[in-house]
C-alpha cells in the first residue's frame, strides 16, 4: 500500500484526499502545488479563512468575527475581511491593464488599417475614370462599368484580408499570455473583423466607381 503521508518541517502529516484544481486567475503563471491543512494543526497567525455568504458579504463580518473569536478565543484575530470579487480584481489587475492596452492599440491598427485601405482603393478607382469613360463610349453599361471595379477591388481586398488573417493566426498563440477571458482563436473576432475590413473595401470601391460612372464620356475623353 503506498505511503499517503509527508513530512514538512519535521511535522508529518496524514493525506486523507485530493481535491480537483480550482479555476485560478492571477498573473497567468503555472500552478503551484498547494495543500489544505486542517486549522488545529498550523498555527492560526498570518492565515486566511474563506467564508460562502448569501447576499452582501460585507453584511457578515461582524458575525464572522464573532464565530472565528467564540471558536479560537486568544488565538484568532481578524484583522481584515475582502470580497471574493475584491481578491480577484486584485489578482487579475496587471491581466487587465494588458488586456486594455492591447484592445487600445488594436483599435488604432484596426483604424489605421481602414483608412489606408479606404483611401488607397478609393484611389485606384478614380485613376481609372478615363479607362471607364472609354468603355462608355464604346457600348458598355453603367453598371457593368461599376461591378468590373468592384470586382477587381474587392478581390485585392479579399486577398489581404485573407493573408492578414493567416498571419495573425500563426502569433495569435504568443499572444495568449495577454488575453483576459478570450480566447487567442476567437472566431467572432476574427470573422467581425474581416466582414468590417469587407465592407469599408465595398465603399471605398462603389463610391468611386458609381462616381466615374456618372461622367460624360464625351468629357471624359476630351479631358
């Protein structure tokens, strides 16, 4: 039969179960190992004690304090009492502030991205106003004129996005130390953000496109 004791500081100790690990927050560090020791063996100084309440949980600690000096009177002080929400916020403060800093810079590549994007295929569709006005003349319709520009800018469109996904995918791992409560492949995130990318590259391409369609192509060509 194996040993279920150890030995810590010349006290042995009997192991009478294992429990499951607890979900933990904090720094994002490994687990340690833990032990739970009952109280009338350790000595109580410098110990925590957990209470479950039902409602308010600042509500009871005067009663809290009652019980812990009627059970170990002379022995046990409690010098200060803290939610469980408390602890955790504390814990998970430095998770949160990188949680923000991280959202805040995504924010301004994400922006920056749109309006690079916009403005570089607004662009390319208003250099072609010539080529357009040249099919016009030549029998081709108002709308074709607007689905080939479309057509093109969307499929370069459509190929960054999916390149900026792949690479994002392949450091999202070493990303996930950052991450507070979200996943590093979270789908919603990844599908919301190239629909958006999607549909400012559908502006930046239709709004010119509907524009140069508009001319005269008489005007266009003497221009």
């Amino acid at each position: 039969m194996p040993d279920r004791r150890f030995t810590d500081k010349r006290i042995s100790y009997l192991v009478i179960g294992i429990v499951k690990e607890p979900e933990r927050f904090g720094n994002g560090d490994s687990p340690q190992p833990a032990m739970y020791l009952s109280m009338s063996q350790v000595p109580l100084s410098g110990r925590s004690v957990i209470v479950r309440t039902t409602g308010d949980p600042r509500a009871v600690a005067g009663a809290v304090r009652e019980v812990a000096l009627q059970m170990y009177p002379g022995q046990m002080f409690v010098s200060e009492v803290r939610t469980g929400d408390e602890i955790v916020s504390e814990a998970s403060a430095r998770l949160h502030f990188a949680s923000l800093l991280l959202s805040s810079l995504s924010a301004v590549a994400l922006l920056l991205a749109v309006v690079g994007m916009y403005g570089l295929l607004a662009y390319y569709s208003a250099q072609r106003t010539h080529e357009m006005s040249i099919r016009l003349a030549l029998g081709a319709t108002r709308g074709r004129i607007v689905n080939l520009v479309l057509k093109q800018g969307m499929s370069l469109a459509g190929a960054g996005v999916i390149v900026g996904t792949v690479a994002v995918a392949a450091f999202a791992r070493s990303l996930a130390s950052l991450l507070y409560q979200v996943a590093p492949m979270d789908p919603a995130t990844f599908g919301g953000t190239a629909v958006f990318l999607l549909m400012v590259a559908f502006l930046a391409c239709y709004v010119p496109a509907r524009r140069a369609a508009k001319v005269d192509p008489m005007v266009a060509l003497r221009d």
